[in-house]
C-alpha cells in the first residue's frame, strides 16, 4: 500500500489499546500511525515513546487526521468508548470502534456518522482474527452444500460479543429468534441458553462468572462453536484453533477417517497469538475500514446489528455475572499430568 493510500490514524485507549497501536505501527499496516490518545499513565507514555508517536491526554489538542480507533469500554460496560467515538465523528474523524458497543449506540453513532460525512464500524476483535475467519468461510460453504440443523458454542461471558458476530455469519436466517434461558444452577459456573433463530436451535454454555478486579486472567474459555449438518459437524476448536471435521458415522469403508483438520492447522502459544495473531487480526479489520472508506460503503452490516440485539437478548436472559476473587490456580501442562 503505498503512502497516498495510508490515512492517518489516531488510537485512543493504551490498556488492550496497545495491541492495535503496535499493529498499526507496522510498516505493513492499512493506516498511518500518527498519534496515541491516552491518560498519559507511565505505560502510555512508554508506548508512544516505542512506537515514536506523540501522546495526547486531550481530544482537543489532537492535530487532522483522516480516522481514529477508538480502544476504550464502551458504554455497556461502563466507559466512555461511545462518548470518544461521538466527538470524533462530529469533527469529521473515521471510526473505527472495538467492541462490545451496544446496538443502540451503533445506530445513535452511525446516524452522526452520517451527519458528519464521516464512517463508523465496530471491530469484533476475535472474529478478526485468521482461525476464526478460516472457521467462518469453511462453515459457509459447508451449508451452501448441506443445511445447518443445529449449532453449539461455548464462552466466557467477556468475550460473548464476538461469538454473535462469528454466529451471525454462518446461521443463513437470524430472525425470527427465540431465547429459552435455564435458570442459574449454583454448581455450574455455565449459564445454558437454547437461541432459535428461524429454525436452527442453538445451543450456548456461557461460563458466567467474573473476577471482578482482573476480569481477563481467569478467562475458563474463549470460544468453540460447533455447526451440525446431515453430513457432520464441523467446529472451531477454540478461538485460535484449528477447524476440525467430523462426518457423520454411516456405513462407509473401514478406513473411513472419523476426525481430521481442515484448512490450516493453528496450535499457537501465547506469544505467538499476542506477535502474529492478534496484530494480524487488527490490520485486517482496518484493511476492511480503510476499504468501506474509499468505496463509500457502509462497513456496518445487517448481520453485524443483528447479532448485537442476540448479544443483548441473550445476556439479558442469563442475568449479570456471579463475580468471584481472584483464586489460586494449579498451573498443570498436559505432560504434568500424562508423564508416568
């Protein structure tokens, strides 16, 4: 991408701000990093200091850029993403807004995007990324050759946002929609929901418990999904995973294989996540954000809104998480367990 190509860019937010702020610093990125809007904390200082940007503690002394990314709680979960994402886009800024964001704020931001001549999307973050795009694309053209009949996810109720979106992607008819909750049991950290959309069943174990001083060390899970056809069932087996296929067992030949891998098999380590996956995944979202821009296409999609009102009916029906203290947890490999 040459320079005429690469707008500026500003990313607003240091904390999980900083996976997109050194995503976007690389040279292969969509945008130009041009400045880091932050609190001026000693870690964002660090940041910018790294990635040789200037730091900005005011939105008023930001200096013209073409588009922000904005990397702050939205107001669903108590921050002031959507309020950033706002005056922004009065000024005329791209935004570009990583989730969750509640559909009504979508809609109130898309309508001042409007306004303002300006875009507005909302990045599913994990939905982004290459395992789960893998996933989704496999997953589509597995149902345009047999019908989905039914699908089961599993999630942490912090990273439920994005299993919508990834859902909404692969379910072909999202209403009407229909949501049977259990009650809580107290000895499941899992709430269990069956979601009906027209008439696939889906069925979600949502882990919904939270620590509430370090919400993401304690993550049970992030994501599986798994969609049933006739033919089999074909399932992300977590949200950096490889997809797995499994036909269904009918009278076929003795070395008929029962499970195997399908596209490229991802087994990463955390590293490798947070080095390749994760700023992979930020790039490829500003690519599509970059691209609605110069096309004048609306980036958010019907699909996408749709899937933020399940979100919302679905967390709704599950109630609030039951919070727990930070626990000790037994750190145990495979081998610390397997090794005779």
């Amino acid at each position: 991408m040459d320079h005429h190509d690469q707008p500026d860019a500003i990313v607003v937010g240091s904390t999980f701000g900083a996976v997109y702020a050194e995503a976007l610093a690389a040279p292969e990125s969509p945008m130009r990093l041009a400045a880091l809007v932050a609190t001026g904390s000693a870690r964002s200082t660090e940041l910018a200091a790294r990635l040789g940007v200037p730091l900005f503690t005011d939105l008023d002394d930001l200096p013209e850029v073409g588009m922000a990314v904005v990397v702050v709680r939205s107001g669903i979960v108590g921050g002031t993403g959507s309020a950033i994402s706002a005056r922004l886009l009065e000024r005329g800024i791209h935004v570009l807004q990583e989730q969750p964001v509640h559909t009504r704020e979508i809609l109130e931001l898309s309508k001042a995007a409007a306004q303002h001549g300006a875009h507005y999307a909302v990045n599913d973050f994990y939905g982004s990324t290459e395992p789960a795009r893998q996933y989704i694309r496999l997953a589509q053209r597995l149902s345009r050759l047999t019908p989905i009949r039914y699908a089961h996810a599993r999630c942490a109720v912090q990273v439920a946002y994005p299993l919508f979106t990834m859902l909404a992607e692969i379910i072909p008819r999202l209403v009407p929609a229909h949501v049977d909750a259990l009650p809580a049991q107290r000895k499941t950290p899992f709430a269990q929901v069956r979601l009906t959309l027209d008439d696939v069943p889906v069925d979600l174990l949502i882990d919904n418990t939270l620590c509430a001083e370090d919400p993401d060390s304690y993550m049970r899970l992030s994501h599986e999904i798994t969609i049933g056809t006739d033919a089999g069932e074909l399932t992300l087996t977590h949200t950096h995973g490889s997809t797995v296929w499994r036909q269904r067992r009918h009278h076929t030949s003795a070395d008929h294989v029962v499970s195997e891998v399908v596209g490229r098999p991802f087994e990463p380590t955390v590293s490798q996540i947070y080095r390749d996956l994760w700023p992979e995944a930020v790039r490829h979202a500003a690519t599509a954000f970059v691209h609605a821009v110069h096309t004048g296409r609306n980036p958010m999609s019907q699909r996408f809104i749709r899937a933020t009102e399940l979100w919302t009916l679905v967390t709704s029906a599950i109630g609030p998480p039951t919070l727990f203290a930070p626990l000790d947890m037994p750190s145990l490999t495979a081998m610390g367990f397997t090794a005779s």
